[in-house]
C-alpha cells in the first residue's frame, strides 16, 4: 500500500520539486501520517520559502534509573514505551495525567453518488485523553485488509481541537456544514479511538494502557506537550498552508536525532 502511495504523489509533484522530495522523504511523512494531499503541498514548497507559523519543539528529556524527580519504575518506563511506539500519529507524548497526539481524521460528507455533492477532508486533530479513569471498551482492525487497528478507549475527560483554523473553508456552505456536523457528532462526550500501528500487538498494548492508568502519579513530566499546547485556550491555529510549511523537513529530523544520541544517558 505504502510503495502505491509513494507512486501516486511522486507523480503529483511538480517537476521542479521532485529533487527537494525523493521517495525517502515521502516515506518519512508518511510515518509521521500526513496525508497524500499534505505531502503534495510539503513537497512542492519552495526550499527558499520562510514559514510564518513556528511549531512546539519538545525538549529532549533523560530518564534516570532509580530515584530523581524524572524516576519511574521499569514498569511504567516499559508501559510509556510500548503505548508510544504504539499509537499511529504524531507527537505523541505521555504525561503524568493525560496520553496527547496528534492523529489525522478524515471525513466523508454527502450521500450522493455525484462528486460535486460529496466532500472527503482529512484533518489534524490534537488529542488529549485524561489517564484517570482510562478504560479499554474494544479493540478491532477496522474495515478489510488496510483497515486502521484502533482501541476504543473511555477516560474521564477527552479534550480534542483542531489542529488548523477553519479546515472547511474550501467547500461550499452546505459541504462545509455537512463536514463540521460529521466531526463534531463523530467526536464528542468521553469515548475515542485511539490508532494503533500494524506492527503493534493490541494485547501488549491494552496491558501497558492499564499500568498508565494505575499509574497516577507519574513524575519527569514537567515539560509541555505540543497537544497541550494546541489546546491551550491562548492558542492562535495557524492556517493549513502555514502548518504544513513549519514542518520539519526530513533533513532536519535527522540532524535532531543526532543531537539527542550525543545527550544520551547510557544509565537510561
């Protein structure tokens, strides 16, 4: 599926930005779960082009073995790995109360057969669900082959905002009402799905969910989380274009990661 996809937005980028993009960096977005059309755009951008929207950079975190204000037990420490590695989205973060992501939503608008009068968006949408009270309802693989693995999850609070300012703006009135009725009717009250990556084992994963949730005072969790800071109420949303354009390229994650391996606590 993923070697069609490759195929497809290669052949929908510009000829003039095909160097900036190879079939490494489409990989790499991806990965990180950005959509066919997102990848178009984050491809086809000028590499002279100055973003206006300057993203949350996490700051890199050492966990110590065995006491300190960031000590946890090796069982938690194992829980937190194994639920980050797990879910299908992007900055994904574990603090002491909530599990935060951001995961890519795509709705379906429209019950007729003619394309004029059906709308499909895919948004970004930041999650944060609240670790007290957090229960697995279900579990499943979606629909046929390619379906997405997903937990159906309750929590006692469940906090969702769009990543985005006003991602219905390119479809007529009806369209844009049908799309935000879709979404809010879809997304309300104390229950989610929450992506699981094919790789994962759900079993291991509702196992590691339960030592969270037991979990309630969890320490080293001082730092801010980009969710949470999108659902701060003095959060300005970018438009998408600005979104897109902040992000950080291939490149540049590399060069991150290489940093954080020279910071890295052989103890840990």
């Amino acid at each position: 599926m993923y070697k069609t996809l490759l195929l497809l937005i290669l052949f929908a980028i510009p000829i003039e930005s095909i160097s900036a993009c190879t079939a490494e960096t489409i990989q790499f977005y991806l990965d990180k779960g950005f959509s066919q059309e997102q990848i178009t755009k984050l491809c086809a951008q000028s590499k002279s082009s100055e973003p206006s929207y300057k993203p949350y950079q996490k700051p890199i975190v050492i966990y110590q073995e065995g006491g300190g204000k960031a000590g946890l037990s090796a069982e938690e420490r194992r829980a937190i790995n194994e639920v980050k590695g797990a879910i299908d989205a992007r900055s994904v973060d574990i603090t002491d109360t909530s599990i935060d992501y951001i995961r890519n939503l795509c709705l379906l608008a429209g019950n007729s057969k003619s394309i004029d009068q059906r709308a499909k968006k895919c948004i970004d949408v930041a999650f944060s669900i609240s670790r007290k009270g957090l229960t697995v309802e279900n579990s499943g693989r979606g629909l046929l082959l390619f379906g997405q693995v997903e937990l159906e999850v309750s929590s006692s609070e469940i906090v969702r905002k769009t990543v985005i300012a006003d991602p219905w703006q390119a479809f007529s009135p009806d369209l844009r009402f049908a799309l935000k009725r879709k979404y809010e009717s879809s997304q309300t009250g104390n229950n989610t799905t929450i992506p699981i990556r094919r790789s994962a084992s759900a079993g291991q994963v509702v196992n590691a969910l339960k030592t969270i949730a037991a979990s309630t005072e969890l320490e080293g969790s001082e730092h801010e989380s980009e969710v949470a800071k999108i659902l701060d109420e003095n959060y300005v949303p970018p438009t998408e274009d600005e979104y897109l354009a902040s992000q950080p390229t291939y490149d540049e994650v590399q060069e991150q990661e290489k940093k954080k391996k020279k910071w890295w606590n052989p103890f840990d």
